[in-house]
C-alpha cells in the first residue's frame, strides 16, 4: 500500500483524536497546573472583565491573557465544563502535531513525515501535559511553530512560512510574555555561533523573513492587551509580571523548590520515551554534519567563496542549472537539521541552568527533536535496504528478533497484568488489555515487516501500535489519579456551591476548590489564624477543608473546636464553630508595598511563589463592581 498525504493525515488525526480528545471530561479539575487557569476563565466569564485576569476574585499576576482566553471563549459557547476548558488545548496539541508531519513531510518524504507527526503525537510528556497543563502546550505549540517557520522560510527559503513565524512568535508573547522572544533568540544565536554564515548570507535570511511587514502582525497582535491591561491596572500587572514572575523565577525566587543542573535528565528519558533511544544517536550523526559545514563553508584565505561552497547556495554540481523557487540545496538542507537539533539543545541547556525547574519548562524542545528523529531513522533504514549483509544488518536482525519477543510476551502478558494489577471497574481493565494488545501486535507486525524486507512498513507499525496503546490506556491512567488524588475534594467542593458561607482550606492551595464551589477560597497554613470571634460577630459560617494528613495540627489548636460537615475518602470539610480566619493580603495589597515588592523579587521572602492568590478576594464586593 502506498503511503499518500490523505493516508498519513487520516491516521494522525485518528492518532490525535484517541490521545488528546478521548476520555477529554472523564475526570476532574487537576491541581496545581489545569486549577489556576480553568479557575481564572471561570471568573472571567463571571466577571464579564477579559482585559484583568483575576484568580480567588483578585488580580492575578502570573501570566499574560491568551490562556485565558482560550478557555472563556468554550465556556460561553458551551457552558463551564471540563470539556470546555480542555477543547482549545487538544486542538493546539493537534496542530503541533500535525506542524511537525509537515515540516519532517516537506524536508524529506512522507514516511518521515507521518513518523515524526506518530512521535510527537504519542510522547508521554505531550500527552500528559496537553491534558494536565493547558498554558504550557499552548507555549510549546507556538514557540515550535515559531522555530520551525523560521527554518522553513530562512533556510530552506519556503516563502508562504513568513506569516507563521511572526504570527507565532505574537501569539508565543501573548501566552507566556517574553520567554518566547528570549527561547527563540537563545536557541538561533546559538546556531549562528556554530554555523557562522557569511554577512551576505545573514542578510539574505533576514529579509526572507520580511520583519518590516512581520514587525506589523507582531505588534498588532501583541500591543492591544499589553497597553489594555497596562491602563487597566495603573501599571502595577506588567511591573509585577515582567519583574517578578520572569527575572526572579529564573533566577530561582519565586519557587521554594530547587533542583540539580541535571533535572532534566530523566524527565527527557520518560518524557520523550521510547524514541529517546534514538535521540543520543541522530544528534551525534547531525552535530558532525553541522560542524563540517562550518569549517567547510568558510573560504580559506585568498580563495573566493564560490556558490557551491556558500550556505544555502546550490552544490557545485548543480551551479550550472538553476534551482527552482521552492526546492533547497543539499546544502541549506542540512544547514536546516542542524538549526532544530541546535536550537532543542539549546533550550535544554538553557532550563538546565535555571534555578526554577519543571518538567514543562523543555517540552519546546521535544517537536524539533522529534524531526531530527524521524529524517534519520528514515536514513538508517535506507542503509539496511541496501545492505543484503554486514553488521548493521546483524544488528537490525537483533532488533527486530527483540520487538517480536516482547510483542509475544505483550499479548499474552499484558491482558492478565490488566486484570490483576489495575484497580479499576471491568471496562478500565478491558481498555487497558485492549492497550497492550495494540502495542503487542505493532511490535510483531514490526517484526514480520521486516523479515518481508519493507523497513517503513516495519517502523510504522511499531509506531502505531504505541500511539493506539497510549491512546487507550491514558484515559483510564487520569481517570485513576484524579479518583486518587482530585475526586474527593471536587465532590466536597461541589456541596458547598451556593452557599452563604466563607471557605478555606489548610496547608495548600487548590485552586478547584474554588472551581468547583465557583466561590473564593482562604488557603492558610498555620492553625493560629483561626482566631475565636464573639457571639454576632459574623452571621456567615467558617468552613474549613482539610485533609486527613494534616488535620490533627488543626484540632491540636488550643480553644479551636472543629465540627465534621461532611467527608469524603481523605478530605473532610468541617465548620469552625465561633472562630474566624485572619486572612492574608491580596496579591494587590502586596504588591503595592514597597518592601513586601522587594523581598519577593530578590527571594528573601519565605512564602515561595508570591503570585500565588492564597487570600480570598472579596467576591461579593466584586460582584456589585
């Protein structure tokens, strides 16, 4: 069967659907990335204000407003979901994904193509954060998109990618402020040290990427919110966002927890998984290419520097005939591999060496590597075609003799693994079983492939049967962690939606709390704070959420009496009988005091990430705002 677009673009979109849309709403808001945003849109579509982003019913801090954005406008056309939340970030996880069969597709073949757009789509970081994470794929689609038309249009001089780049580039500032600017920068710098074109080739790349009209759609993308919010809040949301949320989180002051330079290790090993195998070998293969073509496509003194020798100029066989508008030399070719596979590094590095890590931080450089990955397994596997014998084949023989192996013990294995160590009702173990099954049967039509002699055949099916595990299995993976971790506090949550009663929780912050009682929420850490009132204090009721693990610090508290409301698996809410929380400032009341301003950016502040609302703005004054 002849692989054809329509063909590869029906299985990725088959492959997108089952890994980011199915299961979208079976489980409930996670806590900490998906709270924060699904809650702030909640109150967007509340408040009717989509200039300010507000979070516990005060001005938040931490982000620019497209995240935002992408979730109030589902929420008006579809009610306040789950579903709603999730819908805009599984489309821009599918534009990733079918972003990289593109690029893969237009630099090389359709096979590498449809395996870059398989890799991608069915890495377990991607997955997870597409589902747990919405700022962060939002980021990664439009930083990727941003690296990817540029190489495109600059390197490969692909015209019609121009717009991308800019557009992208907008939307990258809109998401999560200057970091995309600086990761883009950062990662192309970097290549130009290591590529060292000429002054007329950096000239001529340059204006393939027409900035006098990109400067245009940057600026009218990015430059109405950033003066809107600016008018909005005096000043203060671009002071605090600029200055603390980005100078001070790299260099490590708004997060207590601090990690070693080589964090990022196995996060790329599970997170890249299984063609991280693959990863140390294509880029050592692709970094002595790039390093030849510096050191090549220098003239030596005294010589001139002929076309064929320049970067991106046809090779010396081909000067005597002229190239066409929309085909690139060999040459710009791998000038173009190296770029993505300089640029991933680069970003890698530059999280590296940030005092505030996440797994998330890297996700951009996962899309370029996938690329990087594809071309050259397409390369290998052409060698082997041509190979009848040799040690290569022996190894390739090895291989594939393996994944067959564990394609037979998979099958018969994995369906009673499901049934005796997955804690779920029949249908999750079914599901599960089905999963295994997918990738069993991927690796043993791997193998039979290959002893046909049809090598693509053999890598796509392996490709396959993971993205289909992985699309089955991942629903019912989130739907055990939220029962386990999420479910309870969502339904305890739930119960005290319209009611006239002031909530906190203790020793966390949860922004679902508030997403699902759609009211504000307290978070307070130490049990002095509940301070005991008089009689006709305070008609409303103060009810408390706690969990079973740190409660007994509550009912130790001196004078403090706690009455049990309701429970539900670890989480119980209970009423604290004639006593009052002593709140904290809001971020805003902090924020304008000069010395609270200064501790946070310079990290001398104990309370870790400062632009997290703890207290609970005053929801009914905001609502007669």
């Amino acid at each position: 069967m002849t692989l054809t677009t329509k063909r590869s673009m029906m299985i990725l979109a088959i492959a997108c659907l089952g890994l980011f849309f199915l299961g979208m709403s079976s489980f409930g808001v996670t806590d900490p990335g998906e709270g924060y945003y699904v809650e702030a849109a909640r109150e967007m579509v509340e408040s009717g204000d989509f200039i300010t982003p507000h979070l516990n019913y005060q001005i938040y801090f931490s982000k620019p407003i497209l995240t935002f954005w992408l979730m109030a406008i589902p929420y008006q056309i579809f009610g306040v979901s789950e579903f709603s939340a999730r819908i805009a970030f599984s489309l821009l996880a599918t534009l990733l994904v079918f972003a990289t069969y593109l690029v893969a597709r237009v630099f090389k073949s359709e096979f590498a193509g449809l395996l870059a757009g398989l890799v991608i789509a069915s890495s377990p970081l991607i997955i997870a954060v597409t589902r747990l994470s919405p700022i962060d794929i939002a980021f990664t689609c439009f930083v990727d998109l941003t690296v990817f038309s540029f190489a495109m249009c600059a390197l490969l001089d692909k015209k019609r990618w121009w717009w991308v780049f800019h557009t992208a580039l907008a939307l990258a500032v809109l998401t999560k402020g200057p970091a995309g600017v600086i990761l883009f920068l950062a990662g192309t710098i970097v290549f130009l040290v290591l590529a060292r074109p000429s002054l007329t080739q950096l000239k001529i790349w340059f204006h393939r990427l027409r900035p006098a009209l990109g400067a245009v759609i940057f600026w009218v993308i990015v430059l109405p919110w950033y003066v809107a919010i600016d008018a909005a809040t005096k000043g203060l949301f671009l002071l605090v966002f600029f200055f603390y949320e980005n100078f001070a989180r790299f260099a490590g002051h708004t997060n207590l927890g601090k990690s070693t330079w080589w964090y990022y290790l196995p996060v790329i090993g599970y997170g890249f998984a299984p063609w991280i195998i693959l990863l140390p070998f294509a880029g050592v293969s692709i970094l002595k290419s790039g390093l030849k073509l510096k050191t090549t496509s220098q003239p030596q003194s005294g010589e001139s520097q002929t076309p064929a020798l320049m970067p991106g100029s046809p090779c010396e066989d081909e000067v005597s005939e002229p190239q066409s508008r929309e085909e690139s030399s060999p040459l710009g070719k791998q000038l173009f591999l190296f770029y993505l596979l300089v640029w991933g590094l680069s970003e890698f590095l530059f999280f590296s060496c940030s005092k505030t890590k996440m797994d998330t931080y890297i996700l951009p450089s996962f899309a370029p590597f996938t690329v990087c990955v594809a071309i050259k397994v397409e390369e290998w596997m052409k060698g082997l075609d041509h190979s009848a014998a040799g040690e290569g084949r022996g190894r390739a023989a090895i291989l594939f003799g393996a994944a067959a192996i564990l394609g037979i013990v998979l099958i018969v294995a994995g369906p009673i693994a499901a049934f005796i160590l997955v804690k779920t009702e029949i249908i999750g173990k079914l599901t599960i079983a089905a999963g295994t099954a997918c990738l069993a049967l991927g690796l043993i039509f791997c193998w039979r492939y290959y002893k046909a002699g049809k090598i693509e055949p053999a890598v796509a099916a392996f490709a396959c049967g993971f993205a289909l595990a992985a699309a089955l299995c991942q629903p019912v993976g989130f739907q055990l962690g939220s029962k386990k971790r999420w479910d309870d506090l969502k339904l305890l949550s739930e119960h005290l939606r319209g009611k006239d009663v002031d909530i906190a929780i203790f020793n966390t912050f949860k922004p679902a709390a508030m997403f699902y009682s759609q009211n504000s929420v307290d978070s307070f850490f130490h049990p002095h704070q509940l301070e005991r009132v008089g009689a006709g204090a305070n008609s409303r009721r103060q009810m408390v959420i706690a969990s079973d693990k740190v409660v007994d610090r509550l009912l130790a508290q001196p004078g403090l009496n706690l009455k049990l409301v309701e429970r539900s698996g670890d989480w119980a809410v209970y009423e604290a009988v004639g006593a009052r929380l002593r709140r904290n400032l809001t971020l805003e009341e902090v924020f304008t005091k000069p010395q609270a301003f200064e501790m946070a950016v310079s990290g001398k502040g104990d309370w870790g990430p400062l632009t997290v609302p703890y207290a609970a703005g005053d929801r009914q004054w905001w609502k007669k705002k």
